[in-house]
C-alpha cells in the first residue's frame, strides 16, 4: 500500500511541476518582464493569474488537481516512506537547516488500527454478535404474521326466509309472494301477530302494503349470501301426517267458503218430548 502511494505521489508532484512550468510559459509569452517578475516575486503569481484569468485557467486547474492528488498520497501513506528518503538524502542537510524535524506531520492524522494481544478472542466475540443478530432476525420473521388477504366483498341477493324469523330482518328489502301469484317488493317496516307490512315504491312515493298472513306463500330477504335463516324443513310423523311443529310454524291458510255446520245438541231421555207442533 505504501509503495503504491509514493508512487501516486510521483504523479502528483509531476502534475504540480506541469501546471507550474504552464504559468510561467504563459508570463513569458506576454512579455519577458512578467515572467521574470512571476520567478522572482512567487506572490505576484497570484495577482497574474487573477487578472489574466482566460489565459490562465488550465494551468490553474492542473495545478489544483496535483495538489488534490498529493495530499491524498501523503494520507494515504507516502508520508513514512517519503520521510525515510529525505532523512537520508543529500537534501536532509539543507531542510535541518530550515528547520525541519526528519518526519512530515499531517494536520489530520488518521486512526490507525491499534493491534491488541487478544484479536483472536475479539474477533470471536464478533462471530458470535453477528450469528445471534442474525438468529434474532430470523426469530422474528418466523413469529410475524403473513399479511392476510383482503376478504372479499359479501354477495347480496335474494334468499328464501322462514316466516318465523322476519322480524330480525325489519328494515330490509323483501319480495313476497302471495297466494295469488302476485309479487310485493320493498322494505320490510313492521311484522305482528296478524301479517307483515311491506314499504314500496311507487310512481306516487313509498305505499306501505298490509299483508295478511293467510295471503303470504313465501316471503325472500336481500342480505348476504348465507346470512338468512331458511324455512324449516317439514318434518313428517311416523304415519305420514306433519307434526304438530310444523303445522304450528307454517302460515296460516287460505279461508275456504264452506263451513262445517254446528253439530245439533243431544236432547236428554229423561226429559218430556214438547207437545207443540209448528203451525204450518
């Protein structure tokens, strides 16, 4: 590694030269007297490449970059190997002489890895920080729940409803069918002892209908698919006849207009038959 950054440094320092050796040549195009002024008088160069900044500005830039270049290589690590070099070359005399102290000193210093005795042990201790991390991460993964997929939205339609069980359904839409092939639909508003009442909408507004439930042959509720109670199933007897159950729970019939007649009262034997006749 610190051979590469001598190297780097080489470079740097080479570019440095380049750039210089352009301002120079540049001073010296325009007249002998600034470039003679530009080596004599280093400062004044500032002044020249400010006020000729057109001319200038490429070598400007060479040299900006080689110093980027040479101060990366110095902390990068040339600065030990370049100090052994100058402490035994025939410049060393000369820079004692200015004062300097046989080492180049960075104005930052960067952390070095200081070795330890026990590296082994530390090294470990990381092993074994970086496999219960891990461990803890798949723990964790496996007790997250998977996310769940979105319910579906409920299908709404018409279902056959027990009349028994209309009352929890007040407030929604029903068709009812009546025993003269008729169709009634609307909003169920009310259910007693003697019908229901169905809300419907006309042409005119909402007409509530009245319905008996002598009238009433099967009664649909429009909810979600599987949320109306059916009509129970009617359960037959041994000898073939509808329970007592069923017979209760089922709507109540269509009136007939035959009537059985009363059946005559028994007269007592021990009473005297009447002897008046009916006069004709």
């Amino acid at each position: 590694m610190a051979d590469t950054m001598i190297w780097v440094f080489v470079v740097g320092l080479g570019l440095l030269l380049l750039g210089l050796l352009a301002l120079l040549r540049v001073a010296f195009r325009e007249t002998l007297l600034w470039g003679l002024l530009v080596i004599l008088l280093p400062p004044l160069l500032l002044w020249y490449v400010v006020t000729r900044w057109r001319q200038t500005q490429v070598p400007v830039y060479v040299v900006l970059s080689a110093m980027l270049i040479v101060i990366a290589a110095l902390y990068g690590g040339a600065s030990t190997p370049l100090a052994d070099y100058l402490r035994h070359s025939s410049l060393a005399p000369v820079l004692m002489a200015y004062g300097w102290n046989g080492r180049i000193d960075m104005p930052f210093k960067p952390e070095d890895d200081v070795p330890v005795s026990n590296a082994g042990a530390v090294e470990a201790l990381r092993e074994q920080e970086a496999a219960a991390a891990r461990a803890q991460k798949l723990a964790e993964q496996k007790v997250r729940p998977k996310p769940s997929k979105p319910t579906p939205p409920p299908v709404y339609r018409y279902q056959l409803a027990g009349l028994n069980h209309l009352e929890q359904y007040a407030g929604r839409r029903v068709r009812v069918e009546t025993v003269s092939g008729g169709t009634v639909e609307g909003v169920l508003a009310s259910v007693t002892g003697d019908g229901i009442t169905v809300n419907a909408d006309q042409s005119i507004g909402s007409v509530g209908y009245q319905l008996n439930w002598s009238r009433i042959t099967a009664v649909s509720v429009y909810a979600p698919k599987g949320s109306v109670i059916p009509p129970a199933k009617p359960a037959s007897s041994t000898s073939g006849e509808p329970s007592a159950g069923t017979a209760a729970s089922a709507p109540l019939p269509v009136s007939s207009t035959s009537a059985t007649p009363p059946a005559a009262p028994q007269v007592q034997g021990n009473l005297p038959a009447s002897t008046t006749t009916a006069t004709p």
